[in-house]
C-alpha cells in the first residue's frame, strides 16, 4: 500500500498507511518480552466505521499496546510534548496527532473529526493525564467528537503495566490485560451541559470496564493462593 493518508486509509492527511502498518506489527509485538499479555473482547471492536476509543491511561505503554492490539488502523490524540526529538516525525508519518493538553486544542479536534468523517477510528485518553489510569475526572473532547461524528464509542482497559503498590520489586513478565468492553452509541446534547452529561456516562461505562478487569485480576491471583 503507498500513498498518502486520506478518506480511503482512515488516517489524517500526509500519513503513509504502509508506514503506519509496520508500526503497529512493532506495537503489537514490541512488549511481548516483558508482559504476558492476556486479550479479550478485541472482536467486539467495529471493523468499519466511525468510532472513538476511550481508554485508561497509567504509562506511555498502554496507547502503544492498544495500537498494536486494535484489528483495525487507529489514530490517537498524543501529548504535543511527544512530538518533539526524533520521535515526533515518525509519529506524524503513522497518522497519529498532536494536542495540547490542559486547553482546547480545535486543530487537532479539527484533525480528529476529519478521520471520523471518513469513517476512521480515533483513540482518546478522556482523563487526561498520566496518573494511576484514574477515570474519576474526564475531559470533554471524547464527547465532543461524538457529537460531531455521530461515532460509535468503544471503551478499552488497560491493567497490570504498573507495579503494585505493595511490591518492592516488579514480578518477572507480569501479566497484562488488555480488554475491550462493548461498543455502544452516546447522545450527545446541546451545549457544555449536554457535554457535561455524555462525558460522565464516557467516564462512568470505562470506570466500570476497569473495575471489571481489576475484579478479574484480583480473584485471579486469589485463586492461585489457594493450596
């Protein structure tokens, strides 16, 4: 495949699809050496369409891992601060876009909506920031590019790249799950309080999702206490 990005990649203009294929070959395996990676629910991911993904975000390494892991090409809101050195041009060539965080960024939601109009996937990161993965707080631009795409929404958990808080020392290949929940649709109402309102069900449906995955992670390792 060669070209540029577009309406038939779903990748923003002046990316090159190929490129962007052979980074997420590299994702999808670039990890594989230091975590056992248990995925689930990836088939519930709409393979056409407009879809925004909504995701917890604790280190660098989940939006790497569900850009690889996705069955479809994805385009992710990325901190500008990630753009700037050496990697800021190859993540420009494999479609993903820069924003500025803390503020309303319109270029990059501007970007963003043109990915959806053509039927792409645009992944965000509705809290915001790099903490625990705490969903407790979330930005409006999700919402927002709901209601200008009419898109799709697709959550997805991310769990285990951090240490827990009760180890000293991080396990040797600790587990990760990646898991994609249901996809569901969001009326988005008119004004700030319409944005208000989808944003906290946004938050709420991937609070839930993470719960879920932690739930899981927690019986799981009780079970393998058991004598």
């Amino acid at each position: 495949m060669t070209g540029s990005g577009g309406p038939a990649s779903g990748l923003p203009e002046g990316s090159v699809p190929w490129l962007h294929d052979v980074g997420r070959t590299i994702a999808r395996h670039l990890y594989r050496p230091a975590y056992r990676l248990r995925v689930s629910g990836m088939d519930r991911v709409p393979r056409t369409g407009p879809v925004v993904l909504v995701a917890n975000h604790s280190t660098m390494i989940e939006p790497q891992l569900i850009f690889g892991l996705l069955p479809r090409r994805s385009v992710f809101l990325v901190k500008d601060e990630m753009f700037d050195g050496v990697a800021g041009p190859w993540l420009r060539r494999i479609g993903q876009v820069p924003v500025t965080r803390g503020a309303p960024d319109r270029t990059a939601l501007t970007t963003a909506t043109g990915v959806l109009a053509d039927g792409g996937l645009v992944g965000v990161f509705p809290e915001g920031t790099r903490g625990a993965g705490d969903v407790s707080s979330a930005h409006h631009g999700a919402a927002w590019l709901v209601r200008m795409s009419g898109a799709a929404v697709q959550p997805v958990a991310v769990r285990g790249t951090l240490r827990p808080p009760e180890r000293t020392r991080r396990r040797l290949r600790p587990v990760v799950d990646v898991v994609a929940g249901e996809p569901f649709t969001l009326d988005v109402g008119r004004g700030r309080s319409g944005l208000a309102e989808a944003t906290e069900r946004l938050r709420g449906t991937l609070a839930d999702l993470v719960a879920h995955v932690d739930a899981a992670r927690t019986s799981d390792r009780e079970e393998k206490r058991k004598p």
